[in-house]
C-alpha cells in the first residue's frame, strides 16, 4: 500500500516516475507543514506567514459581481464568520446551524465547490448570549496538511477537535470552561509538532499547546480572568520565534515550543480581536476596550513601547509591508503609518463598517465592509489610492481567502426574507 505522506505528497502536485519514484516511495519523508505553507494554499488564519499577506505572484480579478468572474458559488448550511482554508484540492470551513443546534466542519472540492463531506462536532450545548454580531462558528480552521483543527464554544467550554482530510474525527481536548463575554473567535494555530490555543474569558481562561498526533496538552498557561479573542500567532521577530498574545491589558511573549514567558509587559486594552503583525523589530498591537489603541511594542524584552495613539482598529487585523503599517479602523477609514515611529503617512474614507481583516496581495490592498462591499486599494506609502469596489452579498464577517489567483469569499444574502450564506470562487473565467 503506498505510504500516506506520499500520497499527500502527489496530492500537493509532487510528481515522480518509473523506478526513480519507486525508490523515492520508500524514503520520501515529506514535511507536511512546510507543503501546507506553499503559496498555492492558505492553510490557518491570515495565510501561510500568519499575517495576512497573499503570495504576490498571484492576479486576482479587480472586479466582479454575482454576474462577473464568480467561478462557482456554493450554499453554506447555517451561520458562521471563519474564514476558508485551502489545502491542496480541499476547502475547509466552520459552521453552526442554529435551528438544528449542530456546530460542524465543511469540506468543498476547491476547483468545483462540489460538498464533499460534512463532519458534526457538536450537537445542541449553543450558547445565547454575546454580541449580537458574534458566531458560534466564529473560529478558523487550521490544517498542517494531514489534518484539520477546529475550535467550537460549546455546553459552557472551550473544545478543540482533530478530523482527517476524510472528515473522520481523530481527538477532541476540552481545553477550559467559558464564560460567555461578546462571544469565542479564536482560531488554533500549528507550530512544529505542537497546535497553539487561546481561550480568554472572566472564568478560567488558558493559553496551550497540544499534541497534533493525540491531543494531549502539552504545555498550559492560565492568563487573567478578562473577556478577550484574539488567536495566538507565532512570528519570528528580534532574532527567534515568539508566541505573541495581547489582551488582558497586557503584550506578552511565550516560547511557543514550552509555555515559557519569554517576557511580558502593559500596552494593550483588555478586550482585543486582532493579530499581532511584526516587522521583525516591533510588534504591533491593537484594541478597543475600554480604549482604543495601536502600540509598537520592542520584542527583544524591553517592554518598550515605541510609540502609540489612539485610533480605533478593534476587529479588523493590521498589515505591514516594507516599513510600513496599515490599518482599517473599523468606522471606515484606510490609514497608513510609517512603522517604526508611527508618522502618519494617509488616510482616507471608505463606506461602512469593518469586521472582515484586510489582505494585501502584491502591491494592493482588499478590504471587506459588513455590507459586501470590498475596496481594492493601493498598499502604497504614496498616498491613498482607490483602485476599486465591488459589491456581493449583503452580509459579509468573514475575511476572503486569496490563493491561486482566486478570491474565496463567505458572504450572506437574504432571500425572501431569510439570510442564506454561500461560499463563492472568484476568478477570472
């Protein structure tokens, strides 16, 4: 039988012939993380390098519509605001369908948005109360190429399940008790061999790793008993790999690999959404309650804070680029900072309110209202320049994926009356 890592291996497009591939069957060791990483997918939350920036080799469509460059549209059983993740010919997406109680994963053909399978995680245990515009399919999947992760609040907890590429359940790890705030949004994040979770709350909120293979906690941290969703992203910055955590009124830095605190310090808000993005130097945080904040703080153990000011960038995920920071703050402004003294550069407007993170891909900037409208903007210190606007949908939480020059987009509309979510391929046909 051949071996399943090779497999994947040729499901990732690896080809191989005659004798040559025979032998290679039998010693291929192929890491599946870094095949998960390829510019062809986008595996976990906010893209391969976790911070929101597509391969920029890729040329998605600057316009469309339900009648322009939709390669295929397909329905969404229930409710949700996680992004797709892609890997290989496989879309993976979060659900939860009020009306039957059931919190589920969804699997599509990438190239058709045939369904392929609908795994059931939990069965009724829904929660009631929060944030009027919060899920309970709020979380991303992540998937390290042999197995998707997903995590649902659930009957009062925090749970963190494991499915094949099949659908097929594998483990599932309560990670803590939850106190229902605003809501639960934060996604797993793979490391090395570990999965990295975070369940803030005022009860007895965590942050942990977890086995990939079992599920068995590895290492756990209890944080301060305060409501916060922001995902736990490992970045490489001031020379090695840091776990970076904001919220809770706190910036604080674990060695992903044991739990260690590497340093921590005050420069955050108590209740935060967004990623933490770095330039390697600074890392850039942000919040909205009780204050609305953008801080660099110095990632080499200082607790320096660099600068700050007071801008309300509370949902949407900041961006940087070439020594530069952008931000949707969530009323409707596109601004950009200089990075390492935060000189604003420009601002300008644009209609409605933003949940969605915007995604820059090569030179521009994509960004999604509450209303399906999507601004296509230069991602350019120059100055503020609209390149487009393209409408679809009505409803629109989630933040588009973009991989192989396709635009993957979780919208809702309403019909007669009653909201309907689709997943939608945009392309140019």
């Amino acid at each position: 039988m051949m071996d399943r890592r090779f497999c994947i291996a040729l499901w990732f497009g690896l080809s191989l012939a005659g004798e040559t591939s025979v032998r290679a069957q039998q010693e291929i060791e192929v890491d599946l993380v870094t095949l998960a990483t390829t510019s062809a997918n986008w595996p976990w939350w906010r893209g391969p390098n976790r911070n929101g920036i597509a391969s920029a080799d890729q040329k998605p469509p600057l316009m469309w519509s339900e009648q322009e460059n939709i390669l295929w549209k397909s329905p969404i059983p229930g409710r949700g605001h996680g992004s797709p993740t892609i890997v290989g010919d496989q879309i993976f997406l979060a659900t939860a369908e009020q009306d039957r109680e059931i919190q589920s994963v969804l699997c599509f053909d990438r190239n058709t948005g045939k369904p392929l399978w609908q795994t059931e995680i939990h069965r009724g245990g829904f929660e009631t109360k929060g944030n009027a515009k919060s899920s309970l399919a709020s979380s991303t999947v992540a998937c390290d190429g042999d197995r998707v992760y997903i995590n649902f609040l659930n009957s009062g907890a925090i749970y963190t399940t494991a499915l094949d590429l099949s659908g097929k359940q594998v483990w599932q790890t309560k990670i803590t008790d939850y106190v229902i705030h605003q809501g639960f949004a934060s996604s797993p994040s793979v490391y090395d061999s570990l999965l990295l979770v975070s369940a803030d709350n005022k009860g007895t909120g965590v942050i942990a790793a977890l086995d990939r293979k079992t599920g068995d906690i590895v290492w756990k941290q209890p944080r301060p008993k305060m409501p916060n969703y922001t995902s736990p992203i490992v970045l490489n910055v001031a020379g090695h790999d840091q776990l970076i955590f904001t919220g809770c009124e706190l910036v604080t830095s674990f060695d992903p690999l044991t739990g260690k605190k590497f340093w921590e310090v005050e420069g955050s808000t108590t209740e935060c959404v967004t990623s933490t993005v770095t330039d390697g130097k600074l890392i850039y945080t942000s919040g909205g309650y009780p204050t609305d904040h953008i801080s660099a703080v110095a990632a080499d153990g200082s607790g320096k804070v660099v600068w700050k000011n007071n801008k309300r960038v509370y949902v949407p995920s900041m961006l940087v680029r070439n020594g530069y920071l952008y931000t949707i703050l969530d009323a409707g402004v596109a601004m950009c900072w200089k990075a390492a003294t935060g000189e604003e550069i420009w601002k300008g407007r644009i209609e409605g309110t933003f949940s969605a993170s915007p995604v820059i891909v090569g030179d521009l900037l994509f960004a999604t209202n509450e209303a399906g409208k999507t601004y296509i903007l230069k991602a350019s210190p120059m100055a503020f320049e609209l390149v487009g606007e393209n409408q679809l949908g009505t409803d629109v939480f989630a933040t588009p994926t973009f991989c192989g020059s396709r635009i993957y987009m979780r919208v809702a509309a309403r019909h007669d009356g009653k909201r309907e979510e689709s997943l939608y391929c945009i392309g140019t046909k």
